[in-house]
C-alpha cells in the first residue's frame, strides 16, 4: 500500500511540480466563509462504492473554492489517501461479520464546510487455482473468491487453442504452452490472473515418498504439478494439516498422507512418521556468571512502589545464554519473589541483559529501559546492540525495543557496558556505549571504542555516535592505539571536576604492551559545545589510573567502576575495584580503592599508580576476592554515597561456614569508615555470595536501602554441587530473602553424537548410544558430559535410557564426554561388544591412584585439554560397566581428540582396534594433524581401569592442513587381513588449491598384514574452501562391485546457493588403484552419478555421514545437512538418504528427516545408520534441538521402510 502512494506521489510531482503537505485548516488566516456562500456546497463523487483490499479508488470533490484537503476521518481498514490528490488506497477487511468501511472527509481550505465518502472495503477478488498444470484436453473449472461475488472469465492468453465459458469452466487445447485465465470483477472493474501449463504428462510428483519430522514441528513436503489445492487423507496418528501441503506432528506417530488435487483429482501419497525425541536426565545447568547485575530500581509503573530490574546475560531462559531481563514489582509489603515481567533474547548466545540500565532518555518524565545485549547479531555476527524500552504509565515498559542502536562490525560486542549523562552540558541525556572489542578505523585491533550518542531535544539521537572514544596508551609521550586494550568493558560517569559537565570514566583490560589483565581505569573530561562540534567526552583520558610500572599481575583493576560523591563536596568521587589482587595476606584477597573528585585538565601526561593514586583503599583477606563487585550507593539516606563491596570468597570472623561470601558496606560520612557499618554472610559455603551487587533503596520504610546480591555457585542442597546460583534481597535488617528465578534446562547437547551398537542383548535388535557431551552432572560439575544408552524396539528405541554413563573415576568438569561415541567391537577379547566414548577436553593427569588406575610407570607430564577416549565393556544385556576398563589420553596438549572409528583391525592381530583423529595436533608442523591407532587388549586383571599413554601414531605433513579432523573403516581394501581406514585433511591445499582439501586412505599395517609400515593413496579435492574430507563415512559396499566404497564430505562446497555442501562417492576399487600416488576424489571418467550436493541455501550437506544395508537388497547413504531448509524453514536442519547403486546416488532420496521449526535445531550434525536382520535403523541428533527441552538438544530414531 506504502508503495502504491510513493508511486502515486512520484506521478503527481511529475505532472504538478513538488508534492507538499498543505497547510493544516487552523493555519489559514481570518475568518472563513461557508462554502455555500462562494459557490456549489462542498460534495464528494462517489459517496459510497465498495474498494477490493489494496487497490486504489480515485475520488472527485466539487463545489467550494476548489482548494481541497482529504482525509481519512475513520480508517478501520488501515488504509491511506493522498491529501492533495484524493486517491484512496484500501487496507485489509477485518474478516468477521461487520462490513470493514473506511470514511474519507473532504474539506475546502478557503472556506468553512466538509463533505465525506464511505468506501467499504472488500477482499480483492483471486482465482483459483492461480497455476495448474493440466494435460491436453482436460477440462476443470475455476472458481473466484473475495471482491463482490460477480465474476466474468476469458482467456487473457490462448497458446494451446483452449477455451472458458462464463462459469469458469476451461478446456485446454490441442496444443501444449501457457494459457492465462482471466477473472474480472464486473462490479469493482478488478482483475485477478491464473497460469495453466499445458503439457503433454501432467502428474503430482512428490520427492521423496517419506519424511520424518520432530513432534511440534512442521513440513511442507514439495509437491510439484497440479493445482498447490489439495484435499487430504490421513490414514494413521500423529500427523494433522496446518493447510495446503504443510503437516504439522501433534504426537509420535506415524500416517499415510494421501494428496488429492481439488481441480484435477489426481493424487500422490507419502509415508510420514512423527518423531519423539528420546528421554534423557534434563537439569538446570549450573549458573556461575559473575556477570549478573542490578540494572535499576524505581517506581516504574506508577503504583508508588519501588520495583527493582535484574540483568542476568548468562540466564538460558529461551536459548542457551540468551540472557534475560527480570521486573520485580514492589508492593506494599515489599517486593514479589517472583518476576513481573521477563524480557529474553531473541537467539542463542546473545546474551541479552550484559548492561542495564533506568534513565529517561526521550524526555517524557517517565524512566526507559536501556538493555545491552553484546553478542547480537542484528546486522553482523556479535556485533552488539543496545535496545531501549519506552516507559509507559501504568505498565513494565512497552512491549518491544522502540528504539535500537548496534556496532559497527562483527565481534564489536558492543553493549558490553553502557552509561547514560550529561557530557556537553546542554541540559539533555546523553549516552555512551562500550564495543571493547571494537577499533577505529586505522587503529590497533581489539582497542575497544565508546561510542558516544550526544542527545538532541525531545530525546532524539542520531543512529551513529557523535563521538568515539577509542582505547590509546602513552608511548614516548603520545597516544596510540593499543591492541587488544579492549577499552569499554565497563562504564561509570560523574562531575568528577565539578564544571557541571559530566565526565566518563572507563576500564580497559589491557593496559599496556605487557599487562594481559591487570586493568587500567581511564577519565575522559565531558566538553560543553564549541565552534568544533556539539562537545562531549575528549578523545584522550586526563587520567590514566594503573600499574606504573607496567608489570601484569592479572587483577583486573577497574572491572567494576562506580562514580558517586562519598564525602559531600559536589564532587563525583570514583571507585574501582581490584578482585583478584595479590594482597598482604594471600594469593586473590583483592581490594577496593576510591579517588576523590577533583580539577581535571587536560589530557594526561603519566601514569597514575593504582595505590598512589588512591585517596581510601581497602584490602581483603587471602582468596576473599574482596571487590568481585562494588559500587557507590547511599544506603543510610544522608545524601551521601557509601561504598559497598561484594568480597565473594570472604568468611567473616567466628562463622562456622566456609567462604560463603559476604557484603559489606562503608559509610560514606566522615570516611568512607574503616571498617564496614553493615555485613550481609552468604547462607551456604562457597556461594560467591557477593559476586554481582546492587542497591534497591528503601523498600521497608525504615529509612535503609535493600540490596540485592547474586550467589552463582550457590548449592540449594548442601554438598550438592551444582550450581544452580540464586539472588537474595537483602534487607537491612534480617536474613537474606531469596528472588525467584526459573533456570530452565538448557544447552546440554543431547544429540552430539549418536552411534547405533548393534544387538547387544540378543534380541535381535540394535541398541543406540547418544551423547551429551555438556551435561552438567550434579557432584561433579559443569559441561562434564554423559552418554544415554537406549534398548532397541522394532520402530526403533524405548524412550527411556537403560543406563547413562557418567561420574566415574576421572570424570570431571569440562571434560566434555560424549562429543563422539563409537562401537568399539570386541576390544578386551572377552566375547562382549564394548562401547568407545571421546572425552574430548580431558586432561592427562601427573600422577594416578593407583588403586583406581594400572599405569604402569605412568605417561608423563600433565597434559591439560589433550581429549581421551575411555572404552566401557559391555556386559551382555544391553548395557555397559558403569567405570570405564580402559583409558587412552591424546598425545598433545591444548589439541583435543576429535574423532574416533571403531571395529576395526589395523594390524591384523585379530582384536578390534580404535583410530582416534587429532586435527590440531602439532607434531612437525602448526596444526598439522595426526591420527592415533589404540589397538585392543585385554583388560587389567584386577578390574583397575587400564591406562594407555600412546598408541601408533601417524601425523599429517601440511601445516593447517587438519589431518585427523575425520576417520572412518573401510574394512580389508587390498586383502591381506589387516583392516584400512580414511583419514580427512579438510584444510589441505593440493594443487595449491585453498581448502580443497584431501582424504588419505591408510592401508593396515603390522606384523601379519602386507606392511609393516603405513602406506597410503591421496584422494584430492579441486573446489577451492569445499574443505573435502572434513566428514567421512564408510565400511560397506555402495556400489555393488564387491568393494567397500567410502562417502567424502565437503559441506563448505559452495554454489550460487552459498554453502550447499557435497557428498562424493568413492569406490573403494578406485581409491586402491592410487596407493602410492594422488588423484582426484572420484574418478571423473564414471559414468555414475559420484556426487550430489545440498538442496537448499547454506545447508552444509554432508555435515554428517552414515551407510547401511537395505533389508530389500542394496544400500543406502545418510547425509546430514545441519542448516537444510527441507521442513520449508530455512536453517532447521535435515538428512536425506539415499540409496546407492553401481551407478552411485539415486537422483532423489528416499526419505527426508526435517528438522525442527524453532529453527537452528543443528538436526543432522550427526547420524548413524545400522542393519539389525530385517530391518535398518536410522538414528540423528540434533544437538540444539528443542523438542524435549528447548535448546537442550534432542536424538530421534526410526526404522527405514
């Protein structure tokens, strides 16, 4: 509609000069005549007609002076009109019973009289079907909807010789072409246009026949022919129409959709099964964010109570870490445990509610919300935004952002810290924003700039900062950039001067050359407006408060800043706390300091020492952290600011707990004082009681300010250990009251990894193993991992886990266990399928029990994030030893295991051997990669859990080349009973092709095997950045010829489509013939179909791979694409399979899994495929899936027809 005006205005000005809005009718001087008395009365041609919704009714005034104004006096319909012109453009009828009438009023700008117009808006008139594919000959009958019910028909195009009557009713020609069918409205004069393609094979086509699709989700499976109007058949549960061809999964199921065109009656049908996702333990994840904070108090909704705003950035309140904003409402009796109003991120990890903060920013007189949100992604990625919520009376603000402001580039991060004040002393807001990882155009990277938005009356803002403050040190007496200085993180503003401007003070991380964190506070003096500019905050600070010796001691001076007048001169004094100082009485004692208010000049020439610098300081007691949070508050109501200090490890003297944490408060009268005048003790050891702070005001009316501390390591169960943190009012007299916040389970990755095991307990079915591998688990911490394994059933799996592996000797925080599980065949030799589970960030200790662990003489130094691989022994019935019989730690620290492949024997000894891969592996080269073989062996006799320190290493020879990233068995290639496997270098270059990348086949090796060396074939990628080889897939024949063929992943291949991703098939013949030299991935002279790639735009098609036997004969190939839009949503994930032949891939798959609708499920990001006797089972994870519990992850079976 918008547009049908510009045009509309565009036209006008080229016919009558430049289009301008008249004069309002109280502009024109004296007094007016009535129409009447100069000429014919004021009318309006037509005073009534009826307008299809949308389109444009030109109307005609008459009478009066001619100098006309229209109007809209009742708009229902959301329409509009020219106010010079009179052309009305309709808006949308409201859809129920009452006509939807629009008023236009007509009125003369040289004397006194109007005149008015009812247009009643109607639906424009459609025809249907809009397109249709038809054969020759047939006949159907088209029917308009909408408008005013009187329609006519005729052929606008007749290429096949085809005709219409009067009733709609079409015969299509002789000929095979387009035809266009006409609608015409004979009462509105409105068109509406239907496309028939006549062909000489019409049919409904429906590729492929079966889909799977997670419950609560929706598919709009594609259709091609026919008219896009169907009726339905459902024969089964689980699945409903939405409308059209889009289903939607109510509940597990599973149905037989039949299509019937409505205009041509043919049909097509398609087999849908509606997915459950599998039961695993879901628990809030620990909190443990010592970024939470109080983000204001006030009377926001005007009851006369003080309500109090939480920013949690942390809180996975609907994402993992989409942070969230908490309201409390104040009442009488206080403040309610439970928040009013949440506000969340949009998105996963954006980390809404990093700054906060209450100011009346447009100038109404009522308080607006100000929420950072430092990881947004509104233009780029992390480029930060600031949204600001308008206060409304009677209300918690209004609903959504009414104003916004973003970085400039990606991993700004800015919001990170925001501050609203006078800096120019014009009597308006103005507000400053910190992006710490932002730089100014030629300036060093990750400096960190402020962006400073100067206010305007009436609170209005330019979208661009009117100054950017960027992070600079002094070098030889200048200023310069510095890198990594990451100034912004944190914001306070004051008159520290007392010239009545406002100056803002700033914490920058890396204060020099050599100072990682040891922390640096800079003041930057507010300027009034001059003939330069508009004024505010000077580019260089006039204090520069650090280390003066340059030494780092990673203290982090200055990451909680607060500006406020503490001894009543007028002055704003600043405070800076220093949490993890090495003090007089240990290691992280920490410490508070306060700088008096004072003359500034102009920019600073030295260094200012911390302690120098100082005019009160205060000094914790060894690992208090004294200062984990601080600010400036009057809390006694004297008019002047106290110092409060969050001291999150503190115990105060004679407690029976330990480290609790506690808050204490310095009275700024007279002082501050020396001592605190009043402590607040955390309720249980090792909370952090303390960690983020904030100051409420009076709630009680007894004349002393409520605090509000955050304890994120607080136990609700004593010895517990789990994290789940909590927030406590503190009232100034009595125990602290805990606040209310849901901690919803989220993040845990269910779904990382999914590996079927076979038929473990001899009922002829498949058990599945899945991994979480950022479980939290209670009494052992966070992101520790945990696998689930589930009993096979003839539709796939029970729901419920049998066992889940976790908290057994080693296991610990951050370990992330799970990240890839695997059959590992017999690896004891004790007759039982045992179970392979990656560790990926486990570290090698420097000593073992040695009651727990066979070490032998050990394996060295300590070895953090190296990754290992436990091997769990399977018992016969379906499940696993509960501690692991063995344990391999990966060989290079920092570097991670990554893959794994099992049930495979590299060196023919006849027990199933383990290929772990290390794609960050620096042995010879920076990243160059590396595999591992852990061969198998008997178990510890005593039962202890059996370390292996090494395996027989092979590394890659490119640097940043990524060998290791995947493997997979290819089973005995050449014949000479020792098993072969591939290995992907996605970031190869071969041919000095970027990123192509290349797959190296590695034939077994050994006493026994054809080798005692490793040798090898190298298959090549030619795409520049496809990155092939980065998924891999293998140990079946594909292709019929008696060889095991393997599947290569490029899932960065681009097209025009951007990464669509591409999967080859390489026939394991093919790649034996290269050993000892190179060639192309796939042979280019096959007359098969070798490669198929992504469906949809920015897919990464062969994310995850898997092959299996078909019950029918044959076999198949499973492709996981984590962003596929196959459900007809981009970005919600999917897999295909597809069979394969001796002419390789199908040309379309048989099955498709879509992913869940929430979108960014990750649904695909790994697959596993297995033949149990007469069925094949079909098993895929989706780790940020959200059927089960949003963003928690989810895994789903299914049994392949």
């Amino acid at each position: 509609m918008r547009a049908s005006l510009l045009l509309l205005g565009l036209w006008l000005s080229a016919c009558n000069g430049k289009f301008t809005v008249p004069p309002e009718p109280g502009e024109m001087e004296g007094v007016r005549p009535r129409c009447g008395e100069i000429g014919e009365p004021l009318a309006v041609s037509p005073v009534t007609a009826t307008v299809g919704a949308g389109q444009l009714r030109v109307l005609r005034g008459s009478g009066g002076t001619g100098v006309y104004r229209w109007s809209l006096a009742e708009n229902v319909s959301g329409g509009d009109v020219d106010p010079n012109a009179g052309v009305y453009v309709a808006g949308t009828p409201l859809g129920d019973a009452e006509a939807t009438v629009d008023v236009v009023l007509l009125e003369d700008r040289g004397c006194r009289g109007e005149a008015t117009a009812s247009l009643t808006v109607e639906d424009a008139p459609r025809v249907l079907p809009s397109r249709v594919e038809v054969e020759r000959g047939e006949t159907l009958t088209f029917v308009g909807e909408g408008g005013s019910g009187r329609y006519a028909f005729s052929l606008a195009t007749d290429a096949t010789g085809g005709s219409i009557d009067a009733t709609g009713r079409y015969t299509a020609g002789a000929r095979t072409g387009t035809d266009v069918v006409r609608l015409t409205d004979e009462e509105l004069g409105a068109t509406a246009d239907a496309v028939v393609d006549v062909v000489a094979d019409a049919s409904l086509v429906l590729a492929p026949p079966e889909w799977a699709v997670p419950i609560g989700s929706t598919v709009t499976l594609p259709i091609e022919g026919g008219s896009g109007e169907y009726d339905l058949r459902i024969e089964g549960s689980g699945v409903v129409q939405v409308a059209g061809a889009t289903l939607r999964m109510e509940s597990a199921g599973e149905a037989m959709v039949t299509f019937t065109d409505r205009f041509t009656s043919r049909t097509v049908s398609a087999r849908v099964v509606s997915l459950a996702a599998h039961e695993a333990s879901r628990r809030h994840p620990g909190d443990r964010s010592e970024r939470h904070q109080v983000g204001g108090a006030a009377d926001i909704d005007g009851d006369g109570f003080r309500d109090v705003v939480l920013a949690m950035p942390d809180l996975g309140r609907d994402w993992t870490d989409s942070g969230a904003v908490l309201i409390f409402r104040g009442t009488a009796t206080g403040l309610e445990a439970t928040p009013a109003r949440v506000l969340s991120g949009s998105y996963r990890d954006e980390e809404y509610g990093t700054s906060a903060s209450l100011a009346d920013l447009d100038g109404d007189g009522r308080l607006d919300l100000l929420v950072g949100a430092r990881r947004a992604d509104p233009i780029r990625r992390d480029v930060g935004a600031l949204y600001v919520y308008a206060g409304v009376e009677g209300a918690l603000f209004a609903e959504t952002p009414t104003r916004a402001f973003f970085g400039q580039n990606s991993f700004d991060l800015f919001g990170s810290a925001h501050v609203t004040c006078d800096f120019n002393g014009d009597g308006v807001l103005d507000l400053a924003v910190g992006a710490p990882f932002g730089q100014d155009a030629d300036g060093a990277r990750d400096q960190g700039v402020i962006g400073v938005y100067l206010g305007y009356s009436g609170g209005r803002f330019v979208s661009s900062p009117d100054v950017n403050v960027v992070g600079q040190i002094l070098v030889d007496g200048e200023w310069v950039g510095h890198e990594s200085m990451r100034l912004g993180e944190s914001l306070a503003a004051g008159d520290y001067d007392g010239d009545g401007l406002c100056d803002l003070a700033a914490y920058a991380s890396s204060p020099g050359p050599d100072q990682q964190d040891s922390g640096a506070v800079l003041l930057f003096r507010g300027r009034a407006p001059d003939d330069t500019g508009r004024g505010g905050p000077a580019r260089q600070p006039s204090l520069f408060w650090a280390l003066a010796d340059g030494s780092d001691d990673n203290a982090r001076f200055g990451e909680d800043l607060a500006m406020g007048d503490v001894d009543g001169d007028g002055l704003a004094d600043l405070l800076a706390s220093r949490y993890l100082h090495d003090g007089a009485e240990g290691n992280d004692s920490g410490a508070i300091y306060l700088r008096r208010g004072r003359a500034l000049s102009g920019p600073a020439t030295a260094i200012t020492g911390v302690e120098a610098g100082a005019d009160w300081s205060r000094e914790g007691g060894g690992s208090d952290r004294m200062g984990n949070a601080a600010l400036l508050y009057d809390v006694d109501g004297d008019g002047r600011a106290d110092v409060i200090s969050g001291d999150s490890r503190a115990t105060p003297e004679e407690s029976e707990l330990s480290r609790p944490g506690v808050v204490r408060v310095y009275r700024g009268a007279g002082g501050p004082s020396a001592t605190p005048d009043r402590e607040h003790v955390g309720p249980v050891n090792d909370s952090r009681f303390g960690a983020g702070l904030g100051a409420v005001g009076d709630l009680d009316g007894d004349g002393q300010s409520e605090l509000i501390a955050f304890a994120p390591y607080y136990d609700p169960v004593e010895g517990e250990n789990d994290d789940r943190g909590a927030v406590f009012l503190l009232p100034s007299r009595g125990a602290p009251v805990e606040l209310q916040v849901e901690r919803p389970s989220r993040g845990q990755r269910v779904g990382q990894s999914v590996a079927w095991l076979g038929d473990l307990d001899g009922d002829g079915l498949p058990e599945l193993a899945v991994g979480a591998s950022l479980a939290d688990i209670t009494g052992v911490g966070r992101d520790v991992g945990a696998v689930h394994v589930y009993r096979g059933t003839a539709s796939g799996v029970d729901p419920t886990p049998i066992q889940t592996l976790s908290g057994f000797a080693g296991h610990s925080e951050g370990d992330h266990f799970g990240e890839v599980v695997r059959l590992a065949g017999d690896f004891d030799g004790d007759g039982q399928a045992d179970l392979a589970v990656v560790s990926r960030q486990d570290d090698l200790p420097s000593s073992f029990d040695d009651a727990v662990y066979d070490a032998g003489g050990g394996c060295g130094e300590a070895r953090s994030n190296s990754g290992a691989v436990y091997v769990f022994a399977g018992v016969g019935d379906g499940t696993f030893e509960p501690e692991p019989a063995f344990v391999y730690y990966g060989p290079d620290a920092g570097q991670f295991v990554d893959d794994l492949v099992g049930e495979l024997d590299v060196d023919g000894d006849g027990r199933p051997d383990l290929v772990a891969g290390g794609p960050f592996w620096d042995f010879g080269g920076n990243d160059r990669g590396g595999v591992e073989i852990i061969a198998g062996r008997p178990r510890a006799m005593d039962g202890r859990v059996l370390v292996i320190c090494a395996g027989d290493r092979v590394t890659g020879d490119q640097n940043d080349a990524h060998y290791g990233t995947a493997v997979a068995r290819l089973g005995d290639l050449d014949g000479d009973g020792c098993d072969d496997f591939a290995v992907g270098a996605p970031e190869a270059d071969p041919g000095d092709v970027r990123n192509a990348g290349e797959v190296v086949l590695q034939l077994g090796w050994g006493p026994t095997c054809a080798s005692t060396t490793p040798r090898a074939a190298r298959l090549r990628g030619n795409d520049r950045d496809s990155q092939a080889g980065r998924h891999l897939g293998g140990g079946i024949d594909l292709t019929g010829d008696g060889s095991v063929d393997l599947l290569v992943g490029a899932s960065n291949f681009r097209d025009g489509r951007g990464e669509v991703g591409r999967v080859y098939l390489v026939n394991g013949a093919y790649a034996l013939s290269r050993l000892g030299g190179a060639g192309p991935i796939i042979d280019a002279g096959s007359a098969a179909t070798l490669a198929v790639d992504g469906s949809s735009p920015g897919e990464r098609f062969g994310f995850s791979l898997a092959v299996t036997t078909l019950p029918g004969g044959g076999a198949a190939a499973v492709v996981g694409g984590i962003y596929g839009g196959a459900s007809g949503v981009i970005d919600t994930g999917g897999v295909a399979v597809y069979e394969t032949s001796a002419m390789g891939f199908a040309r379309q798959p048989r099955l498709r899994v879509s992913g869940e609708s929430a979108g960014e499920s990750l649904l695909g990001y790994s697959v596993s495929a297995r033949r149990a006797g007469p069925r094949a089972f079909l098993a895929v994870g989706a780790p940020f899936g959200s059927t089960a519990a949003t963003d928690d992850g989810a895994s789903y079976a299914l049994v392949l027809q």
